[in-house]
C-alpha cells in the first residue's frame, strides 16, 4: 500500500488534503507557458518533483478505500505551508500578485485560530491600466494519488474576478492540471477542467455516473485555445454569490491510478466521514455521485498524464478568461469593461477566499 501522508490547508474556506508521505518542497517555480483562453475554460503553471510510492505495502489496519490524516496545516500557521508567487501573472490579468511581506501587509492574507483568507485589495482606487494587488500562493510540498478536500465557506465573485482552486504538475501541460474550482464574473456554476498532453478524453456521458455536464471532451491542452475537458456543475448554486449565500459547501477531489473524481456537497448533504473524527471514504458515498470522473481508459494511462502535483489559490482580475468580451457580458450583470471595473475598489468587497480548517477532515490510504 502506498503510505501517504496529508496536508491540511485552510484560508477562509475549508481545505484538507492528502498527499503522499515522500513529499518534496520547493521554491515557487516560475510560470513556463501562458495560455490562451476560451469559452469557460484556463489555466496556468508551476513546477514539481515527484518521488514514486509502492502500492504492494499494505500498514497494519488498512481498510480499502479509507483515508488517513497524517499531518495538517492550519490557523495561524497556515501560510507556513505555501509559497508567494509575485512574477507576472500568466493568463495576462490585471493583477499585481504580492509577495508574501507585502501580502501581509496590504492586509491580503489573514489568519484565526481556525480559519485563513486571500483576497484582493478592496480599498484602492487605480488608474487606467494599472494592475490591482492580489494573491496566488503554491504549496510547498507536492503530492501524486490522495484525497484533497476543499471546505469552502466562501468563495470569490464579481465583476471581472477570476478565482480558481486547483493542482499542477511538472513540465506543463506533460504533467497534466486539474482545475477543482473555477469561474469568472458572476457565473453561478461551477467548472471542473483537466488540462493534459495529447492521449487523454472524456466520453459522453460520463464514467462512474457523473452527473456533471460536459463542455469539452479532448483534454490536450494544445487545442482549442487550451480548453481542456470542462465539466460543469449541474447547480446554480455551485460558485459565487449564491454558493456563498448558501453557506457554502466542500468539494472533494480523489486522485487513483483508476481516474480522478470530483464531488460537491452542501453542507446538509456532508457524509459522514467527511465529518470529524472519521476515516473519509469514496467507496460508500453511492447515494452521491460524483460531478466529474475522467478514467485511466479515456486518459490514455493516467499515471504518464499527471505526475506530482502542487496546489493552487488563486485570485486573478480580467485575463484571457474574465476580461473576454462574451464571459465578462455574459448574463448582462456586467457592464461597461472589464479594466475599468478593476479601477474601482467597490467592485472587490467579495473578492476573498475564506477556508475553515478542520483538523480531522482530511485522511488517507487509496
């Protein structure tokens, strides 16, 4: 069996996550490709190393399919876990990303005993053109296969945000990006998205009764502008304003040699053992079907698509995705232009992360 230990992550929303035991940590990697976007579809990159795991080994009271927790980050000490990416922002937003000093500082990133919070300056009026300070942080220590369990109890929104929770991997797109969380504007459903090499799809309708609707079934991030295979989340209640209005929810992401899964749960609909003082486990959440579900059959060999993998917090403004004429007017609640949105600080009062933490949550052993 693999012996995995997990990483624990909190912002003003609920993060858990289960990483491998052999773990490596790094200096944030420079960006190395930017992509161009479409539709409802991104993303970026950053550099990993990964160190292989023996799945023959099997620990004394393992139970197929449960999780163990073995570490966690979280409260005050959060941000030890992350590095501060302050180089320009790949997806061309209108964002100064700060370093970790000056994201303190501008009172970006914050903490409590339980909780931590990324957001965007809100208090700034900026001239024509010029980038609004904002923070996207990478975790040091990266992971290949695991449970990463996102409590979100609010989540970024507005006109011209982009916010985005996700993973990925070496030599981008070889190493392969999973998007968990992602939207623009005021968009109200959520998008699940791979970005890959050439070899990987996603047949409609989805494997494993996924009940997400597909935008995009190549994932090869070299075409169509870099779609990659979108998922979207049936539920209108699923990103923004009305996530946030309905107290939120957590987002689970599984990662096996089988596929990767994504699911979403209101916070009355939580199993179980996703709750406190138990062992997380997919295999008895039947009565929740998972959104998305790309599998190792559809992806062309999932273990050479995807190797270790960052996480990723991320607040950006405009950019390939939300500053495009048809996204940023989509659904009329938008008006006048993206850039001049940015100049008014009125425009970012909801432009925050908030992550609870919750220290028994997230658990391991795939």
């Amino acid at each position: 069996m693999i012996q995995i230990s997990a990483l624990k992550v909190a912002i003003t929303m609920m993060v858990m996550i289960t990483l491998p035991t052999t773990f490596a940590s790094h200096e944030i990697p420079r960006p190395h490709h930017i992509k161009i976007q479409k539709k409802n579809h991104s993303h970026k990159s950053q550099k990993t190393r990964f160190t292989g795991l023996n799945r023959q080994v099997k620990p004394a009271g393992y139970v197929p399919g449960h999780y163990k927790l073995v570490s966690e980050s979280s409260g005050h000490s959060f941000f030890d876990n992350w590095d501060f990416f302050s180089d320009a922002d790949p997806t061309h937003g209108m964002v100064s990303y700060q370093p970790v000093d000056e994201a303190w500082k501008s009172g970006l990133v914050s903490t409590s005993p339980n909780s931590a919070k990324i957001q965007v300056d809100n208090s700034s009026w900026l001239g024509d053109g010029e980038p609004r300070k904002s923070v996207r942080i990478t975790s040091k220590s990266t992971f290949k296969y695991g449970l990463l369990v996102l409590d979100a109890i609010k989540m970024p929104f507005g006109c011209s945000t982009w916010p985005a929770f996700w993973t990925v991997g070496d030599n981008w797109p070889m190493g392969g990006e999973i998007d968990i969380v992602e939207g623009v504007n005021m968009l109200t459903k959520n998008q699940m998205t791979l970005h890959t090499a050439s070899g990987c799809s996603v047949q409609t309708p989805m494997s494993n009764s996924a009940m997400g609707t597909v935008l995009d079934k190549n994932c090869d991030a070299a075409l169509d502008g870099n779609s990659g295979c979108g998922v979207s989340d049936p539920s209108e209640i699923s990103f923004g304003k009305p996530f946030n209005d309905n107290g939120g929810g957590v987002f689970v992401m599984e990662w096996k040699q089988s596929g990767i899964t994504i699911w979403r749960f209101a916070r009355d609909q939580l199993p179980t053992d996703l709750t406190p003082g138990h062992q997380p486990n997919p295999d008895s959440w039947s009565s929740h079907p998972p959104l998305a579900h790309w599998s190792n059959d559809e992806c062309n060999n999932l273990s050479n698509q995807f190797g270790e993998h960052r996480i990723v917090f991320d607040i950006t403004l405009c950019g390939d995705w939300a500053g495009s004429q048809g996204a940023y007017t989509s659904g009329g609640q938008c008006g006048g232009s993206c850039s001049e949105a940015v100049k008014d600080p009125a425009n970012f009062k909801d432009a925050a992360w908030e992550v609870a933490s919750r220290s028994n949550l997230s658990t391991n052993m795939p």
